[in-house]
C-alpha cells in the first residue's frame, strides 16, 4: 500500500520538527510502514503550499498528517498547519483512509497565552497521539519499553529524510531519551510527562544502529532534542545517580558512527545541575569535548520569582539556578573561530499563575546580575504558556498579565540584556560557518546556519549558497555580517560602510582610491583604526583567502 505523510511540524518542550529539523517521529513513522512493507511518500506542509497539493493527495491507500505545537514561537524555516489548512486536505481527499497524528490531537494554538484547543475535524478521521498507537492499528507487537520498538523502527524511516524540500541542509532531531528525570514532581504546565510518562533512557546499541542508517542516509547535522535533559542520559533516576560515561559514549559513538558538521544539544535542568555539580561538571565537559561551536544548553529557569517556583512545582530557587550558570559558563566556553562551543540558554515563560509585573522586574533583575557577573548566555526565550487539559496549570487560576505589559517587558530585556550579550557571545571578527541563505529583504540577504538556535545574520554582500559568515555589527537577536574572505578591492559601497569603523564617508574614500595592493597603500589612504577594522572583519585585497 502507498502511505502519505504529511508533515504539519512538531514543536515541543522536547522535540523540534520545523524545518530545518525533522522530527523524530516522522522518522518513526515512516520506518513502521516500512516495517509492514508499505511505500512511504513524504510531504511537509510548506511543500503541499508551494505545489498546491490540497486535493493531490488521494493516489495513496491511506494519508497521515501530522503535527503538534505545545511551545509555538516565531519560525523561519517553515510554519506549522493551520486548522484550516488540516481541514481542507482532510476535505479535499476522500478516498484514502485519513490518521491525524501527533501532540495536535490534544489541542492547538499557533502562539502562547491561549488554552490549546480541540480541533473540529471533517468526516472520519482517526486520531492518534504517537507512532505506538500507528502500531498497534497495523498489529505490529510491542513491549511496554518505549525503546524496543522505537530501536527497530528508527533506522528504517532513517532515509526519509531525503524526501524533505530542504534535504541535505537538514538537522536530525534524535531520540535519546523521553519523559522527565525529575524525582520531585513536575511542573505545573508539564507536558513532557502527560505525553511520555517516566524518564528513560534509549540504550546506545539502539542508537548506534540509527545513527549508521542515518549516516547512509546523507545526514551530516544532528541535535540531541528529542530529550528533557541531556545532562541525564543513563540516568538512574531511583538512585539519584548521573552517568557521565554514558554521555562520553553517546557523544564520542556518535563523532566516531557519523562524524556530523553539526553535533548540538538542546534541554539541560539547572537544577540537576546544582544537585550533582560534579558529575554534570564531567557531562558538560563531554559535550564540548565533541560537540560543535554554537551548541547552546537550555535552562528551563521560566522564572526567577522563588514565590512563582513554588506556586507552580519548579523546583529549586533562583540562587540554585545562577550557580548552575556560572558553572556552566566554568566548564565551557572555548571559543572556535571566536565562537564559544557551549553556553546555557535562559528559558522565561509568562502567564503562569502567581505571575505579576513585580515578578517580570525580578527576572530583569537577575538577567542584570548574569550580566554584571560576566557570564555568557547565548540567548534568552521567552514565550507565554500555552494550557493543556491534564495538566496540574488547567486546574489553577492562572494570572492576567496584559499583552502591552508582556510585550514591553520583553522589550526590555532584548534592549538591555540581549544586545550587550549577543556582542559578547559573537564579537566582531566571529566566523559562522555554514550560514545558508533563507530570504532577503531590500539589499540584505538573510540566513542562518544549521544549528540548535540558529542565529539569524543579515548580509549587505549576496551569497547563494552555504557560506562561512564573518560578524561585523549586532542586533539584539541577529548579526551583520560579510563573506569570509571578502574582496575589499570589490565590495560595494553599500556593504563597505556597514563595517564598523568604517561608515559612508570613509567607504566612499576606499570607492574612490582602490585598488590597493598592500595593507601598507590602505594604511595611508584612511589611517591605522579604519585599516584595523577592515583586518577584523578578516577582509582581503584579493591577494589572500
């Protein structure tokens, strides 16, 4: 039987699925279908839009669309199906028998600040939350380990990926562990264990069997996000006991199976952190040991507030989470190419109950005392809650903070904290490598590289393919930068004045007197300053690369 997937996109607290990552379980999917001998065609909803395939998809024995948003944000890459979008191809193709699957079966909201939803959906649909359910309606047998079945299933749709629009400038979101290692409870508005249950960890040999299939497959970039927190791999959660061997073998088995351009990571607990300084001293040494420049862990603080914490079952205190910081940035922050290979993320979420503007001002207040500390984060998220039924936040008075008040304290916090520390995290002279272009706008061109995070970087001078970028200028959430190696001799006017130190007037100079031969013949033309401001944007006059 041919079999159609849909991909609708998957955001979650644990796992990404909007381009360019590609989810888990569409990979999952795709290798129990194969599992059962069926042929798998594989669209992703930006696909289906720009080929206008609404009502093309009918040729299969049955269709799949899949898809869930339970921690929506802004999205370059692609943007996740619409109720309306699900309904008209649901519509639209009668024939095949129709699965709607994923998190979006559980509700939807395209932003936070709204209960998720239940969709209203046309004809028969059958719904199902995950690639078990799919299981067990083709009567394939399976253990209550989450993993058993997964192991098999994982390197089979390993090649699906070569269906995506975006294939090979894809990351692999990979599965290597599921639910929350946490011993005391979970948070208010977990769905991290509603959707999964308890913690477990995947075993290597599994893993190292789908990272060969996915190394066959062509995939060269690969996050760790299918996982609450990496720092837990191998975990022994009824002992309360790390395994930092674990995480060495995950990480070099990995470097040794798939030798990936890109090895990023993505959720990391603070507090897991705080309680086991050591051994996660020894983890997080791992991780930037193999890991490449860019990796970013992220600390699910959601709010500095002690009160706020304890309302909403987060565990710890805002001091706990600051040394987990300052640890963090102690064990690792070697620079590559002047950028830092692993740095903590800051994660803040609003409208939680007991939230207040006195609360967000203490958020601000200890994002000024990480600054005034002098330690990096690469970037902060902020994002309102989104409520799910079956959560403990459904059955809570949840607070009223007006949307001006967010957006202004967001505000803040991107002007006076995120542009001093994105000049600390990426100074002037830092290479990306990698950067694909996405869009331009007027003379800029647009792009980011394949990672966890991607940073956005705006170009005066065009590039058409995957470029390594040097950063020339900040904004508080993306760079200006150049092509490395970028020919004063024959750069724009336009893009010479974008450099710092350098601006029209001395652009139009450089214009008017060029070409230069030496740095000697440039020295004299605009002085020593300007002169060094072209050598840290690693310029050339055409005589080198």
């Amino acid at each position: 039987m041919k079999v159609t997937i849909v991909d609708g996109y998957l955001d979650e607290p644990a796992a990404l699925g909007v381009p360019p990552y590609v989810s888990p379980m569409i990979r999952a999917a795709a290798g129990l279908l194969r599992y059962k001998k069926h042929n798998v065609k594989y669209y992703t909803i930006d696909t289906v839009r720009t080929k206008s395939l609404w009502g093309s998809l009918s040729d299969s024995g049955l269709l799949i669309v899949f898809g869930g948003l339970a921690t929506p944000g802004r999205y370059v890459g692609g943007s996740p199906i619409t109720p309306t979008e699900l309904n008209t191809i649901l519509s639209l193709n009668q024939e095949p028998e129709k699965i709607l699957m994923g998190p979006i079966i559980r509700g939807y909201s395209l932003r936070g600040g709204k209960n998720a939803q239940l969709l209203k959906l046309p004809g028969e649909v059958i719904q199902m939350n995950d690639v078990f359910s799919l299981a067990d309606r083709f009567g394939v047998d399976r253990s209550a380990d989450r993993y058993e079945l997964l192991n098999t299933i994982y390197p089979l749709g390993a090649d699906v990926i070569k269906q995506h629009p975006r294939y090979p400038d894809v990351i692999v979101e990979f599965d290597v562990s599921s639910g929350c290692d946490r011993r005391d409870g979970h948070c208010s508005f977990c769905t991290e264990s509603l959707f999964y249950g308890a913690f477990q960890s995947r075993s290597l040999e599994g893993i190292a069997a789908e990272l060969q299939a996915l190394k066959e497959a062509g995939a060269h970039a690969i996050r760790f996000g299918r996982s609450s927190n990496i720092l837990a791999f191998g975990y022994d959660r009824a002992k309360d006991r790390p395994d930092p061997a674990a995480v060495e073998s995950l990480f070099s088995t990995t470097r040794d199976i798939l030798s990936p351009s890109v090895l990023h990571v993505d959720n990391a607990n603070p507090l897991f952190i705080t309680r086991h300084p050591k051994d996660s001293t020894r983890i997080m040494e791992s991780i930037a040991r193999y890991d490449t420049p860019g990796d970013v862990l992220s600390f699910g603080v959601e709010t500095f507030d002690d009160r706020v914490r304890q309302i909403n079952r987060l565990g710890g205190n805002a001091e706990e989470i600051m040394f987990a910081i300052e640890l963090a940035n102690s064990v690792s922050t070697r620079r590559v190419d002047g950028v830092p290979k692993l740095l903590p993320g800051i994660n803040l979420l609003y409208g939680l109950p007991g939230q207040s503007s006195a609360n967000m001002k203490t958020d601000r207040e200890y994002l000024d005392k990480i600054l005034d500390s002098g330690s990096l984060v690469r970037r902060v998220n902020i994002r309102r809650v989104i409520v799910f039924e079956g959560t403990p936040i459904s059955h809570m008075k949840q607070s009223k903070i007006d949307r001006k008040t967010y957006e202004h304290h967001k505000s803040k916090i991107r002007n006076d904290f995120d542009l001093p520390m994105i000049k600390r995290v990426f100074p002037v002279g830092a290479i990306i490598r990698g950067v694909l272009p996405e869009y331009s706008r007027g003379r800029m061109i647009f792009g980011r590289p394949l990672a966890t995070y991607p940073i956005l970087m705006a170009s005066p001078v065009h590039f058409g393919s995957r470029t390594d970028l040097v950063v020339i200028g900040h904004g508080s959430r993306s760079l200006t930068a150049i092509p490395l190696g970028s020919n004063l001799n024959m750069m724009s006017l336009d893009a010479l004045k974008e450099i710092p130190g350098i601006g029209r007037k001395l652009a139009t100079t450089i214009v008017l007197k060029r070409p230069f031969g030496t740095w000697q013949d440039l020295f004299r033309v605009i002085g020593e300053e300007a002169t060094e401001a072209i050598r840290r944007a690693r310029m050339t006059l055409g005589e080198e690369k």
